[in-house]
C-alpha cells in the first residue's frame, strides 16, 4: 500500500535560536541502504512528505548500494540530496564507482568507512547544520570485522573520530555497518551515553529491537534497507536461487518489486544529544514498472 507509514509522527520542530534550542527535540530520520532505481525512486516519492509530515530536522542515509546495487554516482548523490537527505554514509561499496572520489574529498555530505586506511579517500566524519539551523549533528560510519573484508579496528577507529569533535556537537549519529549482530549490540553499549543514535547497516533486514539503551542511546542493529522487498537482498530472487541451487556463477540483477524505505526516527534532546524516542519507520511505495529493465542493471 503506497505510504503506509508504522510511525506516530513525534514532538518536535525548528531548531532556531539557542534559547529554543535547549528545550527542544530534534528528530532525526535514518534510512537503511538504498538500493538501486526502486530505492531511488521511492525516496523521490516518499520522503519529501515524510520529512513535513514528521517535523524531521536531519535526515542520514546510507548510500552504499544505489547505482546498480553497489556504489554510488555523483549523479546518484546529487539527486538523493534533492529528495531530502542531510549527510550519506557508506560501507564495503564505498569505492564501488570510482567516480564518487572527488564527491568524498569535497563534501560535507558524505563520509566513508572511518576504520579504512588512513590513505583511503573521504572523510572519517563530518558535522552538518540541521535544516532548521541552529543544531549540528555529528556523522560517522565504521564498518565491522565480523565476516567481513579485513578492516582496522572500529572501536579505536570509533573513539578516535568522537575524541576529535567538537565538544558542543551533541548529537552524534553513528551507523556501523557489519554483518554480525553480536558485534553491533556490543558497539550499541560501548557507546552508550557517548553518541545520540548507533545504528546498524549492511545486512538489509530491518531488526525488531529498536530501543532507547540505559544512557540514553537510541540503537537498532540494523535498519533494513530501502529498496525492493520482493528479492533477495535487493536482488533479484530468480538470480540469486539460480545462483544457490545450480552452482553456476550468475550476475544478480537489482530486483523491483515491493519497494519500502525502512529505518528509524529518533527523537534527541538538542541540549544533551540523549535520545529520548525511538520508532522504527517503514513506508511502502509503488511498483515503478516504468524503471525496470528485464534482464538488466539497474
Ligand atoms: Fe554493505
Ligand atoms: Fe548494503
């Protein structure tokens, strides 16, 4: 059902003026990993309306699967900015389409995996404005070492890029994108208290354990993606099950069907950075059959 949305719309609202500001409640969109022309498409349709309906003042994405399903365009970039989103975050895609280096090295707006190596192109964090202005929010992705491609340490890596910020940036978003749901509750409680929001990327299944921790941390272990349902991951189910059940190498094509934007809205308190409301979101959309191409990428 296009716009079905299982989120009561929160307190909340502009951020301007520092006397405004400390009593207010800043809400935060984040969304899981946007996959393809259905995830693109369905942000485009979607969170507009999503962003005035819900008072939402910062809105993060992670990107890393939007052209073809792996990487990100500067094309890609530009247009998911224009649909609303504030800062994009990255994963074990993030070099994927080469062509996204010089949108690394310049923006603001995006930043890629802090635990890679030091030389790797992009920032390891950034601080954005809220759309209201007045709040900045703190940005940083890690990825993890648990079934994944070898990486440094993200709980040095985590620290070090917290230690380097400005004391008055409260609000501190962290997405850890990793396979293991072991590693990500453990990344929730060591940086409980310490950063608004911790939430978990990559696997693209969105998790039932939205919760406030005990100091004040918003965390999911993972967001699910935004993109189409009716696959596998993303992927086409045809594809991947040829794949699986014969064997044989197969190119997964990006799938179409069943489009949702899942992720979270989190309300932080501006003068603390505490969390103080948590509610996962998950908004369904149209099959956009004009943007699918049998047999090809996306
Ligand atoms: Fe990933
Ligand atoms: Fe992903």
């Amino acid at each position: 059902m296009p716009g079905t949305v299982y989120s009561p719309v929160l307190s909340g609202g502009s951020c301007a003026g520092w006397k405004a500001k400390l009593h207010m409640t800043v809400n935060i969109l984040c969304i899981g990993d946007l996959v393809g022309q259905a995830g693109r498409n369905l942000l485009a349709g979607q969170l507009p309306s999503f962003i005035t309906d819900h008072n939402v003042d910062l809105v993060v994405c992670n990107a890393e699967n939007v052209a073809g399903g792996s990487g990100l365009t500067p094309a890609n970039f530009e247009e998911i900015l224009r649909h609303g989103v504030d800062v994009v975050t990255l994963g074990d895609h993030v070099y994927r389409r080469r062509e996204i280096v010089p949108i690394l090295e310049s923006s603001a707006r995006i930043v890629r995996p802090a635990n890679l190596s030091c030389k790797a192109a992009g920032k390891r964090w950034t601080v954005v404005e809220t759309k209201s202005g007045g709040c900045r929010a703190g940005v940083v992705c890690v990825l993890g070492q648990m079934f994944m491609k070898p990486a440094d340490s993200p709980w040095a890596s985590i620290d070090q890029c917290l230690g380097e910020m400005d004391d008055d940036v409260r609000i501190r978003i962290v997405d850890f994108h990793a396979e293991a749901s072991s590693e990500k509750i453990a990344m929730g409680w060591h940086l409980n208290g310490r950063v608004s929001i911790v939430f978990g990327t990559h696997t693209h299944i969105p998790t039932a354990d939205a919760r406030i921790l005990d100091k004040g941390t918003a965390y999911i272990s993972d967001l699910g993606m935004t993109g189409p349902y009716d696959s596998i991951l993303g992927r086409r189910k045809d594809h991947v099950l040829k794949a699986l059940t014969t064997s044989m190498r197969v190119r997964f094509d990006v799938a179409r069907g069943d489009p949702r934007m899942c992720g979270i809205l989190v309300g932080v308190e501006a003068a603390t950075g505490k969390a103080v409301s948590i509610e996962r979101v998950e908004v369904s959309g149209r099959v956009q059959e004009e943007a699918y191409h049998e047999g090809g990428g996306q």
